[in-house]
C-alpha cells in the first residue's frame, strides 16, 4: 500500500501527500505486455494484495482495486494507491467504483465488505492471465444497448451503468 504521510485541508479543498512510487500501473503493463503466467501475476500482485490485507486488518475496504490502482516499480514489487473511495467495512457508502471489477452488491446498496475487494482482485488477476477482462462483465463505458442487464441500480444516473 502506497504510505500515506499527510492529511491537509484548508478552505479552498484538502490534499494528501503519499509515497512517490517510481513506475508504472499494472494496465499499462498489460496494455504493452499482455496476458501474463499464474506466477508472474502473483509475484507482481502480491505487494498490493499484502497493502489490501493491511487496509482490511484496519477496517478499511478500498472498493476499487483494479490494473490502474496496481503501480509496479522497476524491481516488479506493488503497491496498492487510490484510496479515494475506500470506506469502512460495514458502512453503505454512496455506490461507486469501476463496475468492471466491482463486485454485483457493490452497486446494490450492500454494506462495504473486503469480500468485494477480494472479487476485484480476483477480476484482476483473472485479467492478467486472460489479457483481458473477465467474460460476462462489462467493457468500461458500457451502455444499455450492449449490457442492458447492468441498468437496474436506482442511482445510476444516466441508466446505463456507467458511474
């Protein structure tokens, strides 16, 4: 998980000053690489799943972990970043996340659970292997006429699933 140093606010919005990482995302890596092995995408993973284990042993879900939230540095280690709409497990926060790699309760009204980040991470690693995302979800951008089955949530705001 990428170290968080400062929490600073003011009247004109607030900042966070994290650990810089020198590298890249995980989408960037696929983007250019492809499909990996079981055993590369589990060396690479590892470092963020080990941040997401420290977020959940902390009450914290990350509702978001995908290849974009995955930075890899030159070494091959992870960290875990975008914390922005993490919330804590038990809370109903408002829905959001990447409905790729979201979990179905996600956008349902459920509780936040670290069982729907471990959903995500198994989307993402099922991504690395296949190259591509998992079948039956949804590309991101998708729209009715393509996935009409994933309009159901009362508070998408356009009906087509896209948040």
């Amino acid at each position: 998980m990428v170290r968080l140093y400062e929490y600073v606010e003011s009247p004109s919005g607030a900042a966070i000053i994290m650990e810089l990482v020198d590298g890249i995302s995980l989408r960037e890596i696929l983007r250019h690489q492809g499909a990996t092995t079981a055993e590369a995408a589990l060396v690479v993973l590892q470092g963020s799943l080990l941040g997401l284990a420290a977020a959940h042993q902390r009450g914290v879900v990350h509702r978001d972990y995908k290849p974009e939230n995955v930075l890899v540095n030159g070494d091959g280690d992870s960290k875990l970043t975008d914390f922005g709409i993490a919330a804590r497990a038990g809370d109903s926060p408002v829905a959001a996340g990447t409905l790729v790699y979201a979990p179905p309760e996600q956008f349902g009204g459920s509780p936040a659970s670290p069982a729907g980040d471990v959903y995500a991470a198994t989307a993402t690693f099922y991504e690395c292997l296949a190259g591509r995302p998992s079948p039956g979800r949804p590309p991101s951008g998708c729209c009715t006429s393509t996935w009409p089955s994933l309009c159901r949530w009362s508070r998408c705001p356009s009906r087509c699933g896209r948040w």
